[in-house]
C-alpha cells in the first residue's frame, strides 16, 4: 500500500520480478497467489497501472499548491497529461532540465 509507494519514491530504480512458476510442477506448492492462478503478464500489468495512478496523483496534488509556478508548472502538466492517458512519465522522453525541474 502507501508504504511500498513511500519507498518506492526514494528509489533510483525498480526491479519488477513476478513469478512465473507453476504450483503444479514446482516444489513449493504452498506459495498461493492472491489471485488464486498465476497470470505474470496480469501481475506486471497491475503493479505497473498502480505506480501510474499513483504517479497521477502526486502529480495532481503537486498541481494543486500554490507554488507550482512557471517550467515545473509546465512539465508537470506534461506529465499529467501523458499519465491521464497511460502513459508512465518515464516514457515521454522528458528532458534532464525537464526531470530536475519536477524533481522533489
């Protein structure tokens, strides 16, 4: 929950590994997946799709305060933008001006 979040943001990079194993041919068949099959293409999807709304909202709130003037006004609302349409902010090739004017 909002604690991964948390940690998450202090992170230079993310390491995304699922599982991809069968229960039925592997040893470790008390592993349950909270969905009940294992589906890594569905796995990777959600957690992706839960950054992004996350990433959405923290760009939104940063939109909303009073001090959010000029470029980093700019580009977050590239940001916002991109996210409101799926896209992650990591894949519309900000600048590195762009990326240190947003970053907090």
């Amino acid at each position: 929950g909002n604690r991964f979040l948390a940690t998450v943001r202090e992170c230079d990079a993310i390491c995304h590994v699922v599982r991809m194993f069968d229960e039925n041919t592997s040893s470790s068949n008390n592993v349950v997946h909270v969905n009940g099959k294992v589906d890594p293409v569905q796995d990777a999807e959600i957690v992706n799709l839960e950054l992004l709304l996350a990433d959405l909202a923290h760009v939104q709130r940063r939109l909303d305060k009073s001090s959010c003037i000029d470029e980093e006004r700019s580009v977050l609302d590239k940001v916002l933008h991109s996210l409101s349409t799926g896209i992650p902010a990591r894949s519309i090739g900000l600048t590195s001006t762009e990326m240190k004017c947003i970053k907090s």
